[in-house]
C-alpha cells in the first residue's frame, strides 16, 4: 500500500479507469475527472471500494474546470506524486483526409489534446510533489503518418514535443509521453467504425502493466511504449532523449 496522490484526467472507462482502478487497489489517493458525470459517478462509486476518491466531472478545455481540480488539491492538502494527462479527443468518425478535416473539429482535437494538458499542469503545478512524475498518454499515430489520422496524429506528436520541453524546463520531475498500442476501448473502436476489435488486448492486459512499470522504475524522461515493458523486454533508454542547449 501507498500513501501516494494521483490525478488522472479521462478516468471513467477505457485505459484511464482501468489504470485508476489498479492504482486505488495499490492503495494510491485519486483525484479523477470525466466529461460525463453518471459515467464518473460509477468509476467513483467502484474506485472508493479501495481508496480516497475526489471526482469532478467537466471537459479539460474548460478553464474553470481545471481550476476546480486545483482546489480540490488546496482545500484537502494534497500533493500530486502523478499526474496523468489522459483525457484525449479523436474527433468526428469516420476520420476524414486532413485537408477535408473541418476546422472546427481541429479546434476541439488541438485544444483537448495539446493545450489542455498544459493549461492543467500550469494549474496543479504548485501542489506537485517533489520529484513528481507526469505522464501524457500518447499514440503510435503521433509517431507514424497514418492515413487519415492527421488531426489525432498530429495533436499527439505535438504532444510528444510537449513533453519533451517540459521535461528540459523542469528537470526536478520525470516527463514521459506514454503510448499504450491498440486496446479495446471506445475510443479505438470509434476510429474503426463498423469494424470487430475483439482481438485488441483489454487495457488491463498490457498497457496498465506497462505503465505500472513506468512509473515504478527509474527511467529517463521521454517517450515510452507500452511494447518496451512487455515480458521479454528489457527498457534501457527513452524513443527520445531529452537535450539542452537551444536550437540551430
């Protein structure tokens, strides 16, 4: 058991609960928040059957939003040894071709996914614990030019850089982009509309592990996956390294 505090974005079903709920049997404090608020109420409901759980239900872009998960913090006192910023956006589905992408959708995937994560950790930055761990839940299509994921693909690669940066200006904590691989979720099952994703590994199968031993290990900031962690595998150095200096 622990004594440690999580914050977990996106935690009411798919990788996001499945993590929370390994976390509060570890005996993690949480502190979660979902769009949708029945859908939280039960994650909450479930989750207190092992720890403390706060639960604010909102979407990231919403600026209050972020500042009440901030109080949240204040009022109880609480230090964040996690941060995990999973709350992602896919947009419309099917996913269209970039140039027939409409803008608006790529306001909403841009916000949710790149300036949100920043905008919380700007919020929470004061309650982090020393040597506290952030984690950007990332995607293969951040890393590889898939067709017709340019919206998703790009927000995530953008949020790879992110991380990096981050990582350079804030070198008492560790930043990783974590890409989980193909699971059984809504969410991948709404970029594959019409389509059986059966054989995809539930998230408890081989992300939440792999994440586990993330962040439960010493590794360098940067960009991992979820693959790297597998039982055979053996994880020595970040995707990318994290530099100094200024650019050329």
């Amino acid at each position: 058991m622990t004594n440690k505090t999580a914050l977990i974005t996106g935690a009411s079903k798919g990788f996001g609960f499945a993590l929370a709920d390994n976390l509060a049997r570890k005996g993690w404090r949480l502190l979660i928040n979902a769009r949708h608020a029945s859908e939280l109420l039960n994650a909450k409901k479930h989750l207190e059957q092992f720890t403390g759980v706060n639960a604010i239900s909102g979407d990231v872009r919403d600026e209050i939003h972020l500042l009440e998960l901030a109080d949240v913090l204040r009022s109880n006192q609480l230090k964040l040894d996690l941060v995990v910023n999973n709350a992602s956006a896919l947009g419309v589905s099917p996913m269209p071709a970039l140039l027939d992408h409409p803008v608006e959708d790529l306001h909403l995937i841009f916000h949710t996914n790149m300036i949100a994560p920043i905008s919380l950790l700007q919020k929470v930055k004061p309650f982090l614990a020393p040597q506290a761990t952030i984690i950007n839940i990332s995607s293969d299509a951040g890393a590889v030019a898939y067709e017709n994921w340019g919206a998703y693909g790009g927000s995530k690669a953008g949020l790879d850089h992110i991380t990096s940066i981050l990582a350079v200006e804030n070198p008492q904590y560790r930043f990783y982009s974590f890409d989980p691989g193909d699971m059984r979720t809504g969410m991948h099952q709404a970029a594959f509309p019409g389509q059986d994703i059966s054989d995809r590994p539930l998230p408890e199968e081989i992300a939440v592990p792999a994440f586990l031993k993330l962040i439960e290990g010493d590794f360098l900031s940067g960009r991992y996956t979820a693959n790297e962690f597998g039982p055979q595998s053996t994880v020595h150095s970040p995707q990318n390294s994290v530099a100094t200096g200024s650019p050329v």
